[in-house]
C-alpha cells in the first residue's frame, strides 16, 4: 500500500510541473481581464521551440528559448486584444489552431511524423540515501521545475496579494475605468500580465519536452493548457488554488498510471481509452460541480475602451 | 465627442455649478480637464500659463481631482486599496496596507468623513462610497475638484449632506466643480452658475442673481423648442422635471378595479440573495403607483416578478385576473401587461433592427403586423408612420436602424410600442433615466395619458423627483420590503428619503 502511495506522490510531483506553470499563467493573464484561451497554443510552441533548441545548446538554455516562444505567441493574443480589441476567445481559439497546425508542419517538415531527435533532459536531483526511504523519497529525484512548482504559486500569491503591481493588477481585471482615471495605463499592465502568462505557459510547455520526455511529440501537450483553464477556474483564480487545482489534475494523471500498472487486473475490465480519458473526466466533473463562474475578475473578457463606461 | 466652442473660467476658492441638459457637453468637458479626453483644438490655462494634460496623471499632478458620475471604484478591494491605488505605500518593495488604512484615516478625518478603509468597497452604501471617491481625489492633493452628477443616485438626505461637503471643501479653500442638472439643488449651493448647451457655453450668472426658471430657459434655449418638439409647454414639463415641484395634478385620484394584488412577494436577486422579502402592493386601474427606493433595493426585482421575467419565490397575487405564481413574459403580454423595461438595448429593442421592426416585436404575429402567417409590411409601415408622428419621434423615418436614433428617441420608440398595445397594467422602470428635459416631459405625458385612459401604471424610479412629480401612491422599498405607503396627499420629500434609508415611521 505504501509503495501504491509512494509511486502515485512520485508521479503526481514529475506531471505538476507544466499544468502549475500553464494554469499559474492562465490565471495572471485573466486576472488583468484577458481570456486567456490561447494557454494550449503557448505551451505547444513553448516544448516546440525549447525541443529544437536544446538540440543546439544546453538544455535549460533550451527552456528559456521555449519561454521566450511562450511569450511571443502571447504577444499576438495581447496585440488582438489589448490593442485591436478583438474577442479574446476567438483570438485565443484561432492561436491554438496556428500552433497546432504550424507544430505539426514544422515537425514533419524538419525531422519527420514521429517527433524531435532524442535531446538531453534536464538533470534529476538525486539524493540516493532518501530516494528509498517511502514517502519522503517521493519528493528526491525530480527535476529543478518540480521544486520550480511548489515555490512560484507562493511568489505569485505574494506578487498579488503584497504587491503595488499585483494590487494594480487586480484593479485592472475587476475595474479598468477606475485605474485609468487613476492615471495608470490600462494597456501597460494588460501587457506585463499577457507577456508574463505567456512566459509562463512557454514554461510549461518547454517542461513537457525536457523533463517529462525527452523529445517534442506530435501531439504535445495533448489538451494540457485546457486543463490548466479548468484548474484556474477550479482554483477561483488565485494562485493557491491554481495549484492545489493543478496537483490535483496531476494526481488524476497519475492515477491512471498508477492503476494501468500496479493493477493491470483492471485493464481488463475497463477499457484503456477509458482509463486515458480519466484526467479529462477529472476535469468535466470537477467543473460541472463547481458550476458558476462568480470568482472570475469582472472585466474579464472585456477590452479596454476609454469612452465607454 | 460633443464639445463645440466651450469656454469656461474656474476662480479658486469658488463653488462653481456647470448645469445644462443631457447631451449638453457638461461630462466631456470635465473630462477634458480631467485629462480623459484630448480637445481638437482650444488651450487650456492655469494660473495663467497654458498646460497640456495628457492622461489623468498630469491633472493629479496639477491638482485637479474628478468624482465621476458612475463611479470609478473597484469593488472587490477595501477602501484603504481604492484609495491608494497608484500611489501605494510600500515597506521593502511589499505593499504596506496598514501605512494604507492609516493615511487615508487622517485624510478621512482631516475633511470630516467617517469611513472605515478596511471596508470593501462593495460593501458600502452609494452615499458612503461617494464619500471614498471624494477621499480618493483629497489624497492626492486635488485642489480643484470636479464632482459629475453628484446627487443623481443619493437620497435627499445624503444630498443635504453632501452640500455641506462642499461647502466645507471651499471654505478650506479648496475649489469644486459641481455638474447637475437640478437646478433648485444648485442654486442652493453654488457662487457660480455656468449654463452649457449643445457642447458651448451660453451663459455664466451669479447663483444669486438668478432663478430656477431663468436657468431653465437659458439650458434648452430661448424661444420655444421645448414647446415645439415636445407639444408640452417647456415651463411646466421643465418645472417638474427640473425642480421636482408636486405639481397640482388636475386628474382626481380614481379608484378604479383592481388590477394587481400582491401579497407578501418573495424572489431571489441575481445574486442569489433574498431581493423580494414579503411585498405587498395593490395597483387598480387609472392610477400611477411611483417605487422609490435607493438602487438595489429589490425594486428592478419587483418589476421583473411583475412582468413574468423572475421566477416568484414566495407570496401569491392577483395580476390582471390570474394568478401572479407561474407567469411567464407570454402570458403577462397576453394579459396586457405592458412594460418599458430599465435597460431597453437587453430587455426592450433589437439595436440593429429598423425602427418598424421593433414597434411590431412581440405583436408581430397581429394585425397590423401580419397578415396569417405572413408579414404585412403595409401594415406595418403605416402603424409606425403614424406612431412616430404620434410620439415625434426623430427623424421620423420607420426604416432606420434603431441604434442609428439618440437615446431619447429610442426610449419614445419603446414608450409608443408598449402603449400602442393598449396595456391594462404598464410596469415602467426608470422611464427618462439618461433623457433631456423635452423627451422627459413627453415620456411623462404620455404616462399621464395611460393612467387616464385606465391602465394601472407601476413605476420604478430612483429619481426621487419623478416619483413624486408623477404618482398617485407611493411605496418605498427598503432591503425588499415596504418600508413606507404614502397617498398623494401625504407626500413628502423629506419623509420618503428616511423610509428609503429604512428609518421607521415617527411615532407620535
């Protein structure tokens, strides 16, 4: 029993990683008043771009590059929304179709249909005289954005909680008019919140590349920046509850895992598609448990104009 | 933009009021000094040198605060946070709330506001909230403050209190910029009086050298074109839109059938929380029946019950010969309940269809909207043709798109369909909320026609002066119940501000 537990904490903590970073960034995003749909089309290019890049340089030189891609894919979304204001979910929508597509075109075109070469993971933190002690052991052997994980949401409730910006940017997501006649620029901070989730959900996807697997895969992240929507809503857009939403998640993940192989008696009873689809029941459940949607900023959603009121 | 040629002097130290009509240009020029919007061309001086504002930065800089007529707050925060906000105390690069709660404490304390700036914002009343937007601009050193609409959304005892805001203000030496357009309430108040119409300035007097019905005049303009576009003389329709006089009314007060008789009414708000709790009204036929109420108070609830467009909760009644319990917008209609709903671009208007088809929405399957199943477009024509010209609505023209009308004429569009259908019970909701004087008085009169024809008229309104100028009963709600039931006769400013307060009735 120990070890079911050991061995399901284990792989809770190695899936977090992306699915905190995307939601923690979906969530800066929204908090400012963007939708920020568009976290599935970030994160693709974030492990694209972080899965080429690390075939030329050092891995977590390769992460930033996927941050930085991350961040330029937001700066499409902020450009339609913030300054063209155009319907963020459409312009969220029609960037997830472009990173889906121009991924799987790049791909094919570089390297062929069945993924990136084989590039060097991050490195694993080893402590080999806990590694098999049960339970505490689970928490050794991850790589740096495990612990990356458990310490950004901290930062991100102080950021918003204990900060001017991060009171600035509550403002703007719940009353953009009231900042602006405070002489505060609107559009600024909708950016520094757009760029800063964009970098986030580069993050999450270069994780995927370089330290869940060790290549770009056809089908990453395979609807993980939809989850991260859903554990941001799950979480009522605070950066605690995104977390523990995102572990969450993560444990529905490893569970699957976990049942395929310690109880292998249960494949043969329930299908396998059944068991790959149980993270996104996780999340249809969870969701249509939760029901309203009364913690969303109030302007989320909304662009920015100075003339309206 | 609607600013043509406007030229104002502020003098420090003064109360100066800039009154003028809806649409005048009162708000866009504040905004231009508030540094919100940018003028095409005119300068701008102060203390004698010209300045460019570019954002609201440089006006805080220069000392020019903004009380904004829809309040600039965010809800979610305290008061210490709104306060604040862009200015924000910090210890080692971390926001410092308590330095926060304590500056803007002696800042509430220095000009002699009580708020408590741990509060959150939503949790105050209008009054107090003001009061937070008033700090929010003393904070900041505002040395001229400029206050859209004050009074528009307080009781009367909130306004008395404000009046001495402001007179406290100036006496501190502060100067304040007060935009109304209730004339009586800023002859009591102000040195100054400045007059705009149709985004000029026309005239400027001294508050003391001039009357309610000078102002008046000189806001829609000499001659008559009140008179002239409305049918309705522009000093009485001014007169009770403006000063709120009780006018004597020369219909008597007729008791005719019943046709709402509701009991104990009952009905969640949009927020889940109890809006209606135990209601109680009648309304018979050939009357006016006024809601008074400080916003939120469960009255746009009471219409939507009333109306079939909130499901009831508790409570029964008798609406027109049927059960109130179980009605649906269909079957209020069928009954012939009319209603001009508070918001009409949600609940009353297509704003992209053309003006002959909003007058036939919701009859157009009747005649002289349709011919069996298909639509008559004669008929159609010629029912708005004549409406229009009934309701002089502008322009006249039955094809335009109705966004493409001022807001004015789409109200009268919506005012003309829902009487057009001859309704025994009429549920209106803040009637000429955003009309100028002509297109008030007119909705007014129009309401008066109704009553006298034999409908029921329920109306929901939070300017206090329409209420009174215009029913025959009054009930006041408070927290969603009755809280004060008042006959014509017994009608009074003063005594209806309390109950909308909640105060109890005076015993003895």
């Amino acid at each position: 029993m120990l070890e079911v537990l050991h061995s399901l904490l284990f792989s809770t903590l190695d899936a977090a990683p992306a699915l905190v970073f995307a939601t923690l960034g979906a969530m800066l995003s929204e908090r400012a008043g963007v939708v920020s749909v568009g976290v599935e089309g970030m994160m693709r290019t974030g492990a694209f771009c972080a899965a080429v890049a690390a075939l030329a340089m050092p891995t977590p030189l390769a992460v930033l590059v996927g941050m930085v891609a991350g961040a330029g894919l937001a700066a499409v979304h902020g450009f339609l929304s913030i300054r063209w204001r155009s319907d963020q979910v459409v312009s969220g929508m029609a960037l997830n179709l472009v990173a889906m597509a121009g991924g799987t075109f790049l791909l094919e075109s570089l390297f062929g249909p069945n993924g990136t070469p084989a590039i060097t993971q991050l490195s694993r933190w080893n402590v080999p005289t806990l590694a098999h002690v049960p339970l505490l052991g689970a928490l050794v052997g991850h790589a740096a954005p495990t612990y990356l994980a458990l310490l950004l949401p901290v930062l991100f409730h102080v950021l918003l909680t204990r900060t001017p910006l991060g009171l600035r940017l509550r403002a703007v997501g719940d009353k953009p008019h009231a900042v602006a006649t405070l002489g505060l620029s609107v559009s600024g901070l909708r950016w520094a919140a757009v760029l800063g989730g964009g970098l986030m959900a580069g993050l999450g996807g270069a994780v995927l590349s370089t330290a869940v697997l060790d290549r770009f895969e056809q089908h990453t992240p395979a609807g993980l920046g939809f989850m991260a929507l859903a554990a941001m809503v799950f979480g009522r857009w605070t950066p605690l509850g995104a977390f523990a939403a995102a572990l969450f998640f993560a444990f529905g993940n490893a569970l699957r895992i976990g049942l395929a192989s310690s109880a292998p008696w249960l494949l043969e009873l329930v299908p396998q598609g059944f068991l790959l689809a149980l993270p996104y029941l996780l999340t249809l459940l969870v969701l249509a448990l939760q029901g309203q949607r009364g913690h969303a900023p109030a302007a989320l959603g909304t662009p920015y104009e100075q003339e309206s009121r | 933009m609607s600013l043509e040629d406007a030229s104002l002097d502020i003098v420090p130290g003064e109360l100066l009021a800039v009154v003028g009509e809806n649409g005048a240009g009162k708000s866009s020029l504040m905004n231009v000094l508030y540094g919100l919007y940018h003028p095409d061309a005119g300068t701008f001086l102060m203390d004698g040198k010209p300045v460019r504002l570019k954002s609201p930065r440089d006006a805080i800089a220069r000392g020019i605060g903004m009380v904004h007529q829809h309040f600039m707050l965010v809800p979610t925060l305290t008061v210490a946070e709104n306060v604040v906000l862009g200015r924000e105390p910090t210890r080692r690069g971390l926001l410092d709330l308590d330095r926060a709660c304590d500056e803007v404490a002696a800042t509430a304390k220095r000009f002699g506001f009580q708020l408590d700036p741990r509060a959150r914002v939503d949790t105050l009343t209008v009054g107090s909230q003001q009061k937070v937007e008033i700090v929010k601009a003393l904070h900041r050193g505002a040395q001229v403050l400029i206050l859209d609409e004050p009074t528009a959304v307080l009781t009367p005892q909130e306004s008395d209190e404000l009046a001495q805001v402001m007179r406290g203000l100036v006496q501190q030496g502060r100067t304040v910029v007060l935009i109304s357009h209730k004339l009586k309430e800023v002859l009591g108040v102000a040195d100054r009086v400045a007059v705009m119409r149709r985004g000029r300035t026309v005239a400027e007097v001294r508050a003391s050298e001039t009357t309610v019905s000078a102002l008046a005049s000189l806001m829609v303009g000499e001659g008559s074109r009140g008179a002239a576009l409305t049918g309705v003389p522009v000093t009485s329709g001014a007169d009770t839109a403006l000063t709120g006089a009780v006018a004597p009314d020369a219909g008597t007060v007729s008791t005719g059938p019943i046709v709402l008789d509701a009991k104990d009414l009952r009905a969640k708000g949009d927020n889940g929380r109890p809006a209606l709790q135990g209601v109680s009204l009648t309304v018979h036929a050939g009357e006016i029946v006024g809601i008074a109420g400080v916003d939120g108070n469960g009255q746009r609830e009471l219409a939507e019950v009333l109306t079939g467009l909130r499901v009831l909760e508790g409570g029964a009644g008798t609406l027109l010969g049927g059960p109130l319990a179980g009605l649906t917008p269909a079957k209020a209609k069928a009954r012939g309940v009319g209603h001009v709903p508070e918001d009409r671009l949600a609940r009353a208007v297509v704003k992209a269809m053309t003006v002959e088809e909003n007058v036939a929405l919701g009859r157009h399957r009747q005649p002289p909207f349709a011919r069996g199943p298909w639509v008559d477009f004669k008929g159609r024509r010629e029912r708005t043709n004549q409406l229009l010209a009934t309701y002089d609505v502008r322009p006249p023209d039955p094809t335009v798109a109705l966004q493409a009308l001022s807001g004015g004429n789409q109200q009268k569009v919506v005012v003309a369909r829902e009487l057009d259908a001859d309704p025994k019970l009429l549920v209106v909701v803040q009637p000429t909320r955003g009309l100028d004087i002509g297109a008030v008085a007119q909705v007014h009169a129009r309401l008066r026609e109704a009553k006298a024809r034999g409908a029921g008229v329920v109306m929901v309104s939070l300017d206090l002066e329409e209420v009174l100028a215009l029913s025959d009963r009054v009930y006041v709600l408070y927290e969603g119940r009755v809280t004060g039931h008042f006959p014509r006769k017994d009608l009074d400013e003063r005594e209806l501000g309390r109950r909308m307060l909640g105060a109890e009735p005076d015993h003895g």
